[in-house]
C-alpha cells in the first residue's frame, strides 16, 4: 500500500470535524480525505431506504477515486443505517460511528442518561440493542434535535450561535419525566460536540457530555496499525453540493488542516 493512501472520512456535513480532530492527534502525518455530502445534508430527516443507497453509492464513488485504506462514516445516522450494507459492497475496512451509550452507563450516578441525536439515529433498532446490551437497569431518555445538526454547521461557518436557541432545540430532553435526574448525555450526532460549551450552558454544568470520537480515532489507529503514512500539504475537503455554499467555511478548514473545497 502506498503511504501516501489516504484514509476517508465521511460525514453529512461538518460534524465529521470532532472525528478528524481525534484521528489527527493518533495519526499525525496520515493523508486524509474528508468528504462531505452537503447536497443530501441533513440526513436526519430522509428515510432508512435512501439514506442507505446514498451512502453506498457515494462510499462506492469515492473508493474508486481517492483509493483510500480505509473509510471512516464520521455521522452516527449512516451508520447506525447504512454501514452493514457499505461493508458488505466495499472492499476495504470500514469504521462507524455508534452512540456511545456503553461509557454513559459506567458514568452515570443518577442511573438517568439522556441521547441528543437525529430522529433517524434514535429511532434505529441499533440503539435499542446498545442500551439493551450496555444499559440495564438503567434508564435512557432520547430526543430529537436536528435543528442542533444547522446550528453547529453555522457556527463552523463563523456565525454566532444563540444559547437560547440551543436550548429551544435540546430542552424536549429534560423536559421528559425523569429529565431532571439526567447526569450524562450522549451526543448521538457528530455535529453535536461542536456545541459542547453552550450544550452545556443550555442544560446545565452539573451534566457530563459523551460521544465516540476518541473510541473511533482509537478503533482507525487500530486498524492501521505498523501501516506507513506520508502526509504532504493540507488535506483534500470535498463536498456533493455546490462550492458557494461552503465558501464560509474556510477559517474552518484552516484550523483543521484542510484544503480548499473541491466537488465530488
């Protein structure tokens, strides 16, 4: 394998940032592809059925491109929806990107957690087999909140972002019986950790935030392990959709080492 391959990481938009950021610090000198599909954002909202056959076909696309070592699905709704069937028509290994519903277990003292994600990613079967799996005896509350998914893609964009429009979007979760005694919430969507700071001015300093970045660095370096890499420049950023609509972005691409936008 060339160590120039890049490894790929795919998400919906921008949210894939808190996954690239934890794979840097593990993988310094890897060449990375970051792709995002900014014509089908927001994914939260589409159905199972199309949501797997575009993230098939695009993964299928860019494999035959970018050649990489590997595929990192960066957004929870893929994977919890998609990945099985990216796997099963992709000849490369491939990392998703699952509600980190096991480290909130361990964590919690209330007993009480919630899980912030999309309407896609909470109402997957997947998620009901973690907290079966890793939850027991304990109770797990999930809400909704895609508008959080718009509020971090402008705040990346260099917009200021509304405490209280936050909380607009967050708050169904306290607000359900039992809400109060929430102690740790998983954040069930990339793009959600990008509003950790006003999550977290929303909802309350005495809750704990979660999500799997660090588990998926670790689960990539895994998988790389003693492979050879050799990083030259910045790393490619593409987009499905058109150019101007990121053009906001570039303060963005610059704090994570990436290029100028290209289309897919």
């Amino acid at each position: 394998m060339s160590e120039t391959a890049p490894i790929l990481v795919f998400d919906s938009g921008v949210g894939g940032f808190t996954v690239l950021a934890e794979i840097r610090k593990l993988l310094p000198d890897a060449p990375i592809v970051y792709a995002a599909d900014t014509a089908g954002l927001p994914y939260g909202d589409k159905g199972e059925a199309e949501i797997t056959a575009r993230v098939a076909g695009m993964l299928g696309r860019m494999t035959e491109r970018f050649a990489p070592r590997l595929a990192c699905i960066a957004c929870n709704t893929a994977s919890t929806i998609a990945l099985g069937m990216a796997r099963d028509v992709l000849d490369l290994p491939i990392v998703g990107t699952v509600p980190a519903i096991k480290p909130a277990a361990a964590m919690t003292e209330t007993g009480t957690i919630g899980l912030l994600g999309t309407a896609a990613t909470i109402r997957q079967p997947y998620v009901d087999q973690l907290e079966a799996d890793h939850a027991v005896g304990k109770t797990l509350l999930r809400h909704a909140a895609p508008e959080l998914v718009e509020l971090a893609e402008a705040k990346m964009c260099g917009e200021r972002v509304s405490v209280d429009d936050v909380l607009d979007a967050a708050k169904g979760l306290v607000l359900q019986p039992c809400g109060a005694d929430i102690d740790v919430v998983v954040l069930a969507c990339t793009h959600f950790p990008l509003l950790t700071a006003e999550l977290a001015e929303a909802l309350g300093k005495h809750i704990a935030f979660i999500d799997g970045a660090e588990g998926i660095a670790r689960r990539v370096a895994d998988l790389t392990k003693g492979q050879t890499f050799r990083r030259v420049g910045d790393d490619r950023f593409i987009v499905t959709g058109p150019l101007d609509r990121v053009a906001n972005l570039a303060p963005a691409l610059a704090r994570y080492g990436l290029g100028p936008p290209e289309r897919l």
